[in-house]
C-alpha cells in the first residue's frame, strides 16, 4: 500500500469535522511553505533588484 492509498484510506474513516481539520492542517502547511519560501527570496531579489528589473522589460 502506497503512502496515498493509506493516507485516503484513513481519511475515508474520519468524521466529515476531523476530515476539514485535516484539510485546514494541509493548507496550513502549503501556506508555511510557501512563506518560507518568500522570506528566503527576500533578500536574493533585493540584491538583484536591477538586474532582476531589467531582465523584466
């Protein structure tokens, strides 16, 4: 059994709240990702600014 087919099959078993606390959980996590992500960004694009803008015409 794959870890989908696993995951799926437990969800399967929750009550429809537990299953929106599950999804709320995943979107929770995507969201931390995806900030983390622009905090690492940050300073890269501020230290090519310009050439990030010139590249962009």
């Amino acid at each position: 059994m794959t870890l989908a087919e696993k995951l799926l099959k437990e969800f399967e078993q929750l009550t429809e709240e537990k299953k929106q606390e599950v999804i709320d959980f995943v979107e929770f996590i995507k969201t931390k990702d995806q900030r983390e992500i622009e905090t690492l960004m940050e300073p890269v694009i501020n230290e090519n600014r310009e050439a990030l803008e010139e590249l962009a015409k």
